[in-house]
C-alpha cells in the first residue's frame, strides 16, 4: 500500500476525505441578520416595515428564481443577482419605493453578511483537523469568499453551484465539486440541514449529514425532519458533527 | 456615500480589493520539493538518479503541455493530468522503468506537496487582514487546495486556471476570476515572480506586484528582471509587498 492510500485509511468514517457544506441555513442564520439588515436599512432611511417578514419573502423568490434560470427563462444569472431581481419585486410588494440603486445594491450585498450559528466556528475548526472542508452552495464565490471572511469560516475551497453552471439540486453541481477537489463522490459528505439537498448528493455517490437547524424558518416552524436511518450521519449541530465523524 | 464604498476607499492602495498570486515559483519552491520528493522515492525504490535534473526536466515539460492543450493537440487536461504526461515521458529518459501506476500516481501527487518560500505564510498572514486574498495559478483546484491546507496557507478563495477551461497568460483566466470575485479587474492586483504573468493580467486591466525569487531555477541562474517601473509595485518578497501596500 502506497504511503498515500495508507494515509487516507486513517482519516475519518469509510474513506471519507472531504466534507461540502450547505450554507444557508446550515452555516449561517440568513433569517435573523437578514432581518436585521432591514431594520438597520429602515431606522437609516426612516422606512416602515416588517422587516422579518421581508426577509422572508426574500429567501423566499429564491427557488422560483432559480427555477427560472433551470427552466431557461432567465439565462444563467448567479445569486447576487437573482436576489437583486427578487429585491427589486419585494420592495414593490411591501410598498417601498424610496431606495436608490446604490441603496439597492448595497441591501443586496447584506447576503455576503450572514452570522453564522453558534456552534460552526468552532465546529468548523475540529473538523478542518480531520477533512478537507469546503462549502457547497447555491450562493457564488464572491458572496460566500466574502461572507467567510467576514465570519471567520476557515473553509479549506470555496464550491459553489456558480462553478457548474447550474443550481443544486442538479446532480450536476455535486458531481463539478468532487471532479474539482480531485475526489471520488463516495469520498466526499454533504453536509446539510435539507433534505433534498442530501438526497441528491446520495444520487450521485456522497454520503450525507443531516444537521438539524429547527430555527432556521423562525421559532414555531416545523422543517421537515427525516428518517434517522435516511442519511449516514444524523446531528445536532457542527460540534456534534464532528464528535460523531472523530468517533 | 454607502457604508460598503467608504469601507472599500480605505482598503489598500487605489481601491484594490483582492490580490490574486501565482503559484509555482512565487509562492512555492518546486524546484527544492520536487527534488527532494525524487530523492525519498530513488532511496525507498534504490534508484539513482539526478533529482534536480529530473525536477527541471519536469517543470520543463509544462508550458509545452499547456501548448499542446491551447493548441487543440490535447482536449483540456488539467495539471494533475498535464504533469502525469510529462512524468511517464521523463521516466523514459531517465531510463527509470521500475516504477508502477501506483507509485507514478504518488509522484505525481508531490506537486500538491510544495514546500512555500519562508517569508509566505507570515506574509500571506499580513496581507490577509487588508485583502481578499486568493490563488491564481494553473494548477488545479484540487493541486492548490491540498498544497494550502498542509503548508498553512490562508487563502480566502482557491482560483485556479482550471475553473475558465484555458491556462495563464490567456486573458479569460483573469477575467474569470475577477468575474468570480464580483470584482472589476482595477480592483484586483496580481502577484507574481514572472514578467509575463504580470502582463497579461495588465493586459485585462489589473494590478500588478512583481516578486523577485532569484532562487526559484536554482543558485546561478538569472531570471528575467523586468524594469522597476513597469508594473505597480515591485518587492523582494511577501513582507516587502505587505509592507508596500500597507504605507
């Protein structure tokens, strides 16, 4: 056995090499800085509004944007700009109209700002130790580059859908990713908070991390909460994340 | 102004927001890991050979490499598989037959092993605090992510070549990564110990910071100098550079 294979034995459950994370939702609170974002903008501009729910109905254009560029309605166009076109739609709705383009441009870039949950700081630390840990997400580059940076992610690469050209759940963002990090997909664990997500890096050969995020939707909401057996590792947060894989 | 433009008018010199370095030669030895690499496998395997030699020879196989795929003689192959090629040929002229498909595999993967200069990781620790800071090398992302992870080098994003499907100096290399770090190219400066690298990124309207690493082809060689004031800022090493940019 080369030194190399020997090495890789050591490391982890079942030859798993590197771990791609979720982000929103996974990795950061998009709901609570997003909705705090919006109250800092309206006391700033003296705007009125629920800015709880506008950060709602934000994330919420989110799928249907997408699936207007997986349908071809809208030419490839990453995240920073289908939030900017989703903005744009949510402003008229919620009645507000008195923001310029810089204003616009500068909300938009509030996505670049998310907090991380509690526990992925140092979570991420202890697994980095183990594995190669990237993101994997819809957002692009520059929004994830940024937001890491900002928070102190230590991701070992930077993934994202922008890289493939198509937006996840497509097989084939998870497939770019582990061809790019020079892996087999049985030698890489999705790490994610939704379902879907996970069942469509198992379509392709990763394993699968479910994290529970029970408040990522806002106290009183109910994500959908899968089988146990569903995925290979099923977890509280990163830290028990790690604990599990360290086992 | 917006909080995000007054923030971005005290970063760096002229707006700069990101630096993008090259790799092989301006961050990393090659030469002295290669040939170190070679020596550990001749002693394991009892082969003799001139590991120096056959580090350059190596090296010296890449820019024909990169032709043949610029060309169309070969479909796109990125490094790891550029620098299998060139192994297998060297190997014959070396007259080395003994090793096997695994032991070449390994070989080949001792460019993800490259020792960096000693003033880089101090340095890259440094301009960190002020920049985006980024690879923008032809090595694949794979090569870069595993080479950062074991030598501490904190890049905030991994860029690679291989994520525009061409090879430095082609301009879309560039602009891709500006692209991919929301950036206009103005507001990125690239750093590398080679005149032609630095033009061409000059060429799509970035910065550029030459490196000077008198060592990279070994003691008595004498890489092109280029003239101090043709390009923006002009250093000895990283912390030279870091402290350029931070007075």
């Amino acid at each position: 056995m080369s030194p190399e294979l020997a090495r890789e034995s050591t490391l982890g459950i079942s030859g798993i090499k590197a771990l791609t994370f979720d982000v929103f939702g996974t990795v950061v609170d998009w709901r609570t800085s997003m909705s705090a974002e919006g109250s800092r903008l309206g006391e700033a501009k003296g705007i009125q509004a629920d800015w709880v729910a506008f950060a709602d109905a934000w994330r919420g254009g989110y799928t249907p944007a997408m699936d207007s560029v997986r349908s071809g309605d809208l030419p490839w166009t990453n995240i920073d700009g289908l939030h900017r076109i989703i903005l744009d739609n949510i402003l008229d709705e919620f009645g507000i109209v008195s923001l310029t383009e810089e204003d616009r441009d500068e909300f938009n870039r509030a996505w670049h700002r998310l907090d991380p949950w509690p526990d992925v700081v140092s979570g991420l630390g202890r697994l980095k130790t183990d594995f190669l840990i990237a993101t994997l997400s819809n957002g692009n580059v520059a929004l994830l580059t940024n937001m890491a940076k900002r928070a102190g992610l230590v991701w070992d690469c930077v993934l994202s859908a922008e890289l493939s050209g198509h937006y996840k759940p497509d097989p084939e963002v998870y497939m770019k990713a582990a061809q790019l990090l020079g892996l087999r997909t049985e030698q890489v664990m999705m790490v994610a908070a939704h379902p879907f997500d996970l069942r469509a890096a198992q379509a392709v050969g990763m394993r699968a991390a479910y994290v529970s995020r029970p408040l990522e939707f806002g106290p009183g909401t109910t994500p959908e909460q899968p089988d146990p057996e569903e995925f290979d590792v099923y977890t509280t947060d990163f830290l028990d994340l790690a604990k599990q894989l360290e086992s």
